[in-house]
C-alpha cells in the first residue's frame, strides 16, 4: 500500500487547496493591532512566526507523522499566543492554513483548520485474496477548531471534531465538545427577537470520493456557551403545500458532491440571499448515491423573511421564447421573425 501513499498525498493536497479556495473576505474586527501593547504585540509576531511554519509542516509535508506532530504542536502554540491580551485583534494574516471568519458585529471569531492523516485498516486472512491478514492505510481529515470571543483577555471554546461518533444529520443540536469538524469560509448574521444567529458556511469532505457544502447556525446561550443548530431552514411554501421537502424545517442544511465537482453554496450580497447549486447524480443508477453527485446548472437558494431561511426553488429563471432564441439583448435592428433556415443536400450557397 506504499505506493498509494503519493495518491493520498495529491488527494490531501486537492483537497486543502479546494477548502482555501472556498474562503470569503473576512471582515476586520472593529479594533486594530494599536490596541495590543508593543511587548504583546511583539510576542504575538514570534508566535505567528512559529505557528506559520508548523502550518506549513502539516499541509505541505510528504510524511505523515511529521504533519501530525506539527499540528499537535500547532495547537498548544496558538492557545500560549492567543493568552495575550487583545490577542482577539491579531490577525495572523501570513498563515494561510487556518481559515479566520467574523460576524458582522466581531463578537467573536473562529479559527479552523485540517489535517490530513492516514489510519492502519486491517483485513483478516479469511476475507483476504492472500489468504494471509493484510493491512491497507485509509485516509481520514480530522478537523480542529476554536471559537476566540472579544476580550481583553482570552476568552475560547475549543472545538471538538466528533464526526468518528456522530451521524451527521439535519436535527441535531451540537456543542464545542460535539462539533461536526469543517473549515468556515463565511458567516451571516442575523437577529430575531434581541437573540443574534450566525449563520455559518462551512466545508467538509467526509471520506475519499465525497465532499459537503454545509449552512450551519451558531448561537450561544444565556451562559455564553455556543451550539451548533437552529430550526431556521424552511422547506414549506404557504401557498404550495406540495413543494415541500420530506422535513419542513431543518437546523442545518447541506450538499453532498463527488469529490472533483465544485458546486456553489455562499451568501450573494446582490441578491441577499444564499444561493447554492442543485446537485443530482450524472445517471439515473446514480440516485441516493451523493459521491457522484454534480451541478446541474440549477440554482436553489435561501431567502430571509420572516425570521427564517425560507427555500427558494429556482434562484435563476430564464424565459426562452418559442423561436429557441437565447436570452440576450435585443438586436439593433429588430427581432427577426424567425429562425434563418438551415442548408439543404449540402447546397451551403
């Protein structure tokens, strides 16, 4: 099984770039550097220093117990340095590796990241074509977290990838202790009631040939503690009882992809709504099977009204009229009447 060690190498490597990729714009926490005292802030640069090449160990290193023990030591390295104070307001801008998202009101912000490894599988001599016991490595993405609130001094909530003991469903209401494991790469927030929700959108790829876009809500109770879920995705249209879903409300929402496919699935300012793209097998034997799902060049979405996320069916519509012309402006002198005919017996004159 060595040789198909380059293959979970390149495998790794596609993925991580694929999770950068979903990044958004992060939005600047209202207070800057000048708040962190010069001795803090010279600490935070040594530790930033540390931490980026640890990051770049665990990414970019071809061996893989050296990609584990750098994001072991990854890990106690960003707690020391996120015990400075205003630590909150350092952006540690030059690691790439980990994603930093903030809501609109930089309550709080959260750092997550991936580690790609390899774990021994073993196949006992009766149901081996060897007759002997044979062992193959199976490749796993463990996710880690932590949620840094505004303070002076360090406030978090580590995040504990559970999917090993979870089956990750729609209903569920998580904790720190038992969190899904994804990269964030957006969040949107929203206020019902005086009680604020983020919405998060996050990346998750659960095995070698499948991939996840997920919506997910955030909030933190009356002891501050966050949870993952709330019952604001709505299915059912009033007016159209049959549009909707087998479930009319979810606490959280996602699409599931083949591994090479690259669906949408984000916020548009323009439109403020979610949009996403409608994912369907490639063949009809394909259906339930979601690991060879792609796009199909549909667009579902999520509108906010009324305090929820209510489903959108098509996002796009485009009306085609009875010539078969395209949709596109109309020309300078008129629309013809008709389509021009084509040759005939080959006559191109």
């Amino acid at each position: 099984m060595k040789d198909l060690l380059p293959v979970f190498i390149f495998f790794f490597f596609f993925t991580n770039l694929q999770a950068q990729k979903n990044k958004a714009p992060i939005a600047a926490p209202a207070v800057q550097k000048s708040n962190i005292n010069k001795n803090d802030l010279k600490k935070l640069k040594l530790e930033e220093d540390t931490l980026q090449q640890l990051s770049n160990e665990f990414t970019d290193d071809t061996i893989l117990d050296k990609r584990r023990e750098a994001c072991y030591t990854f890990i106690p390295t960003l707690i020391r340095a996120l015990k400075s104070n205003y630590s909150f307001y350092y952006p540690f801008d030059s690691i790439d590796a980990i994603s930093k998202v903030y809501p609109q009101d930089s309550s709080f912000r959260i750092l997550s990241w991936q580690l790609y490894f390899t774990v021994p599988i073993k196949i006992p001599a009766k149901y081996s074509k060897t007759g002997k016991d044979t062992f193959f490595e199976r490749p796993v993405i463990r996710y880690y977290g932590v949620i840094q609130m505004r303070s002076k001094e360090m406030k978090i909530f580590p995040l504990y990838d559970a999917s090993d003991t979870l089956a990750y469903g729609t209903q569920d209401i998580l904790s720190a202790a038992t969190w899904p494991g994804e990269l964030y790469y957006n969040v949107i927030q929203k206020s019902v009631g005086g009680k604020n929700y983020y919405t998060l959108f996050g990346y998750k790829a659960p095995d070698r040939l499948s991939r996840r876009k997920i919506i997910d809500v955030l909030t933190f109770d009356n002891k501050g503690k966050p949870h993952f879920g709330a019952p604001l995705f709505y299915f059912k249209h009033d007016d159209d009882s049959a549009a909707a879903k087998k479930t009319d409300t979810l606490n959280r929402f996602f699409i599931e992809y083949k591994w090479n496919a690259f669906p949408v699935l984000n916020y548009d300012a323009e439109l403020e709504m979610i949009v996403f793209d409608h994912v369907a097998p490639q063949t009809e034997k394909g259906n339930g099977a979601t690991f060879t799902y792609v796009p199909d060049g549909t667009y579902e979405g999520f509108k906010w009204m009324n305090n929820h996320w209510q489903w959108v069916e098509k996002v796009f519509t485009f009306a085609i009229n009875e010539d078969d012309n395209p949709p596109v402006p109309a020309p300078l002198f008129g629309k013809p009447k008709k389509q021009p005919q084509l040759p005939k017996n080959g006559d191109e004159r």
